[in-house]
C-alpha cells in the first residue's frame, strides 16, 4: 500500500535523523529556557547562578573534550600510515591548498563588508568596556606558532602550549625611558619591554598534529615491520569512534543547558542589539555569504554536485559545534557524520579533518579582520590600503593559530590590532557580544572542514581506488543502527 510505504519511509528517515532533530531541538529548547529563566526574575542573575544552569552542559563538554586528544593522534597516525607515502603528501597539499584559499577568501570578503557597510560610525560613546589583554607582537605571536608545531614534551603538550609574555615595566623603567628620551609623556614601545615565556594550560594541538603526521609517516616507511604498531593505532581510533557515538547522545541536553546559561549571563540587551547592532549584522552577514555561498560554490565548481545533501547529513556535528563553541569538540562527531552517511573515505577525514580544526578558521578569520577595522573606526583611525592588506595578512596568520575552544579568537584578535597599532584593551568592545559571534563562526569553521573533506576525497577517488582499503579503518556498519547514525540520508 502506498500509504503504509509513505509512513514506513518517514519512520525510517525519522530515526536516522533522530539525534539532528533532537539536537537542533536542543538548541531552541536552550533559548527558550534561558529567556524564561531570564525574565522570570527582576534581579540579575549572577555568575554563580549561571554556573548551575551550565552545570549539566559543562559535563558534556568535558566528555567530549576528553575524547579530542586520542582521537587526533590516532586517527592522524592511522589515517597517514594507512596511505601510500606519495599519495598522502598529495591529500594533505590539496587540503592545506584549499584551507588557505578558502581562508584568504573570508578575510577578502570580511574585509569588503566592513568597509563597504562602516558599522564603526567613529564613534564609542556608550560601548561597554572591560579590562583585556596581555602585551604581545605580531613578531612574537607567529614565533610562539611555530615554536607550538616542535614541543619538547609530548606529555606536556596535551596539557600546555607554549607563549612569550612582555613584562610590563615599572613606573621607575617608564620615567627612566621618558628622561631619556626627554619626552615627559612617552611610554616604552611593547618592543622593548622584557621577554619572558610560560605554558598556558590549554592543549598544544598543532604539536600533537604534527607529530602524529610525522609519526605516522615513519610508521608507513617502516612496511611490515610497522604494521603491528599501525594496527593498534587503527584499533585505538575506532575504539574512540565508538565511545564517540554513545556520548553524542547527550548532546541534546548538553546543549540546549550551555545556551541557556549564556543567555543569563549576558548583561544587556540593548548592547547586543543598540550600539553593537551593525558590527553584528557585518559579521553575521560576512559568515552566511562564505559558508553558504562561497564554500558552496567551491564545492560545487569542483566535486560538480550540489552539497544540500551532503550539508544535512553533517546538521549533527553543526548544531554541536553552534552549542559548544567547539570546532575541536564537535571533531570526533564530524568524522563519523562524513565517513558514515556521506561516505568519505576513512583514510581522508580521519587525515583531513583534524589537520582542518587546527588550521582551517574561516569564520575567525572573517571575524577578525572585520573587528580590527570596526574598532580603528570606532576609534577615528583612517587605514589607507597598506594597513588594510596587513590586516589581511596578519588575520590569515591568527586564525591558524586560534586554538579550536571557546572565544579562542579574542586572545589572537590583540595580534591583529597590534598591525594597525591599536591597543589589546580595544578588545573589550566586542567582548560583549563575541560569546554569539564565536558560535556562528564556530559552525561555518565546522561547515568548512566538512566540506573540505568532500572535495580532498572527490579529487582523491581515483588514487584511493589504486590502493586496497584498511578494513579496521572502515566504519562498522552492523553497528550504526545500534548507535543511532546510519549511512541513509533524509
């Protein structure tokens, strides 16, 4: 009967997509609560409160933040040893090809919209300001990346990233610079003050990505002798895989907890909506233009199929990345939404994907470039079009060095002001709003990578198919019913 194939098919799609649902449910749940609690009260609710309505979200986001670090490394070094050394030399310069252009490409458009648009009017009357920032240099901050990709500690690299810190001189150092300058006002330039370095706590991910590329290259030129190593590697990446896809079913309440907790803590609506209202609207408008229509595009132009499909299959990894602000956190879901429902070859986005959360950054990179220029128009600065490709330049660089967590953006956005010589403290006047922005930019980082992976394996088929697949590294498929992701699309 035709009626009873329509209510099968619907059931069929229904449970396939039953975590998307309920996790984009989630999300709207989480506004909705946070507004009821919000309104519920005539007094503010404060950061203890939220804290407790976070509480349920910020268990979820560890559990997934656990599963980050053994995830990379196994998957890199599977992924990488699996693959034919020339071959895997070729999928990673076609990725990083298109990370950086993709890159470029958001900086460009971001860079057109905030000039085109102006929503900095030079004026900051009323802008809510709060203390940031540490003295840092452009120079000092690419260094700091590059010293991050060569840890000395591995141990100490899931926990620590490694930066320069400037000490701040003393009252005594800044008179005895201004008498010997004769300038009563004058302060010392960052350049000059005392170098000195520590480890953050925060893992160094860009050291884990490239040890565990090296490391499973090495593995790969080893042949036979490699192979019992290699196999715990693909073992201990499916195991994680596995674990992946029973903690993604909290993801739901998790969410929809995390939103609602942001939304008490924000001091003011009429900040988000009144004085920051157009440097919203830029940024909003510069993110949709390059997730949907560029990166689209691009898609299209080269695997010549339209990505809608491939798009809804990846809703899950999408809406996490939107509620946790996590493109790292959203990782391990990304990898199987890819390989499970739109069949990216294993070998390429368990390669691709985590290179793609440490380096790929379109939204934040998009996003710092237009706040660099709001906040020299804010300030009456006039950027004449060598500052403006510095900006462009300096914009590309932080966001590869932003790290794949929460507002991570905001620490690089002190290098980016610093090219057009403004002070880290003009931070604060997008901090109030950036906590909204972070989770757009998040998902179009997330969108991006995804979309990536497509396009390295649609270029890659041809080799791939020369080259006899791991069967460990292939997604189980009698066990994708069991955990609620299957490979048929809606």
């Amino acid at each position: 009967m035709p009626g009873h194939a329509r209510l099968k098919r619907a059931r069929s799609c229904l449970k396939t997509n039953a975590l998307t649902l309920l996790t984009l449910l989630g999300v709207v749940a989480g506004i909705v609560l946070g507004l009821i609690l919000r309104t519920s009260s005539d007094e503010s609710w404060s950061a203890r409160d939220a804290m407790y309505v976070a509480f349920v979200g910020d268990l979820f986001l560890r559990m997934l933040k656990a599963l980050i670090l053994p995830l990379i490394v196994s998957s890199l070094i599977s992924a990488v040893g699996n693959l034919d050394l020339s071959l895997s030399g070729r999928i990673g310069a076609r990725a990083v090809c298109y990370y950086m252009v993709t890159t470029v490409m958001a900086v460009i458009l971001g860079i057109i919209l905030v000039v085109a648009i102006h929503p900095g009017q030079g004026n900051d009357e009323g802008i809510v300001k709060v203390e940031f920032g540490r003295n840092t240099t452009t120079a000092d901050t690419l260094m700091d990346l590059i010293r991050n990709m060569f840890p000395p500690n591995l141990v100490q690299a899931a926990g620590f990233h490694y930066r320069t810190v400037l000490i701040t001189p003393t009252a005594e150092q800044e008179e005895a610079y201004r008498q010997k300058i004769g300038n009563d006002s004058a302060k010392i330039p960052v350049h000059m003050f005392e170098i000195s370095g520590q480890y953050k706590e925060n893992s160094n991910i860009t050291g884990l990505v490239v040890f565990s590329i090296v490391f499973g290259i090495v593995i790969g030129m080893m042949k036979d002798q490699g192979k019992i190593l290699l196999q715990f590697f693909t073992a201990m990446s499916e195991a994680v895989m596995h674990l992946t896809r029973i903690v993604i079913w909290l993801s739901p309440v998790g969410v929809c907890f995390l939103i609602a907790a942001k939304i008490l803590e924000l001091k003011s609506f009429s900040v988000l909506l009144g004085q920051l209202g157009m440097y919203f609207v830029t940024v909003m408008l510069g993110i949709m233009l390059h997730g949907f229509v560029v990166l689209v595009l691009i898609y299209m132009v080269i695997v010549r199929e339209l990505p809608f499909r491939y798009i809804a299959n990846i809703s899950q990894p999408l809406a996490t990345a939107f509620g946790t602000s996590s493109s790292s956190a959203a990782l391990p879901l990304t990898i199987a939404a890819l390989e499970e429902k739109n069949g990216v070859d294993p070998r390429v986005a368990r390669f691709v994907l985590p290179i793609g959360a440490t380096i790929n950054m379109d939204g934040t990179a998009l996003y710092e470039a237009v706040a660099a220029i709001f906040i020299a128009q804010v300030r009456g600065v006039s950027l004449g079009i060598g500052s403006i490709i510095a900006i462009s330049i300096t914009a590309t660089a932080a966001s590869i060095g932003a790290a794949g967590i929460p507002q991570a953006g905001l620490v690089t956005m002190v290098m980016v002001l610093d090219t057009v010589g403004l002070p880290a403290e003009d931070v604060s006047l997008i901090i109030a709003i950036d906590w909204l922005l972070d989770r757009f930019r998040t998902t179009i980082n997330v969108l991006g990578d995804s979309l990536g992976a497509g396009i390295v394996n649609h270029l890659s088929k041809h080799e791939l198919a020369k080259i006899p697949p791991a069967t460990d590294m292939m997604p189980a498929k009698a066990d994708m019913g069991e955990n609620g992701i299957e490979a048929t699309a809606m």
